[in-house]
C-alpha cells in the first residue's frame, strides 16, 4: 500500500481500419500533466506527478450501427515521481501492466462530419511494480476505463480520432 491515489486523464490518438463489420484500431495515449497529494511513506513527500502512457490494439465487431463489441491488448506504465521539499526528490514509483481487455461502446453519427462515441471496457493485465525501497515485485491487475471519443474519415475506410479517457 503505497498510500498513492489520484486520476489522470489522458489525451489519444489512432488510426481505424474497417472492413464490414470488423475494425482494427491502434491507439496510444499520454496523460495531462498531473499532480496528487501522497501519503506515502516511500515518496515521504506531500506532493508527487503523475505520468501515464498507454498504447492498444483492439479488434471489434458493430453488428449494427450504434453498438460494439471489442477485444484486445493493452500496454501501458504510472510513473509516480517525488517532487520538493522531499528528500527523495526525483525517485520515483512505476507500476507497468500488459494484458487482455473486453468492453462495449455506442455511437452517434454527427450529420456527415463524425461520430461521437462512448465506451466501457475491463482489463486484467500481468503487472511490474518498482520503487526505491522494495525494488521490483510482480502481480496481477485489473481495471476499467471509460472513455469519450470524436472519430472522423481521413479518408474511405481510414479514420482519426480524438478521445477523453479516464481509468480506474
């Protein structure tokens, strides 16, 4: 229990391939630069940044078009760093987890210009914690995400999309 808690949301990018009713999607995001209060005794500081990245290939299947469902691979590494008055000013805690994810979404086309959608998905990934006093330890993880996402053509079959995301 390292006594750390925070949110961070995350601007995202990617690219979409469709074919019928199936897509593939490559994706990443970076968080917003942020900053939490800490309770821990690892950082021994009141004040830590959060940096997150995240990268997923997901496959779906929209068997009409308002709804989907997706699966698919995640990876994505928290670095907590302490920052000043701490002594240990610049160390930092990051937890890296790889695995599966299920979810389901819903979209509204937008006249012709977009979509606006809206999704949900649960991951459980084998995880890496590492910090400065207990070194490196390996588990389990699970968490969800929800998501808020603009999705428009570049071009036939190709799309870009810009997306809010929050996780848990």
């Amino acid at each position: 229990d390292g006594g750390i808690k925070g949110t961070i949301n995350s601007l995202g990018g990617g690219v979409t391939s469709v074919y019928r009713r199936f897509y593939l999607d490559l994706a990443g995001e970076k968080n917003l630069p942020a900053r939490e209060n800490s309770t821990s005794n690892l950082l021994s500081t009141d004040n830590v940044a959060l940096d997150r990245i995240d990268f997923a290939t997901t496959l779906g299947y929209a068997p009409n078009d308002s709804i989907s469902v997706f699966g698919g691979y995640k990876y994505g590494k928290s670095t907590f760093t302490a920052l000043p008055p701490s002594p240990f000013t610049g160390a930092n805690i990051r937890l890296e987890g790889k695995g599966v994810f299920l979810g389901a979404g819903g979209r509204l086309a937008i006249n012709s210009w977009g979509f606006l959608s809206f999704s949900a998905a649960y991951a459980k990934m084998a995880t890496r914690y590492r910090d400065l006093i207990y070194g490196t330890a390996k588990g389990d993880a699970s968490g969800t995400s929800l998501v808020v996402q603009w999705k428009a053509s570049l071009f036939q079959n190709f799309y870009y999309d810009l997306s809010l995301i929050r996780h848990d």
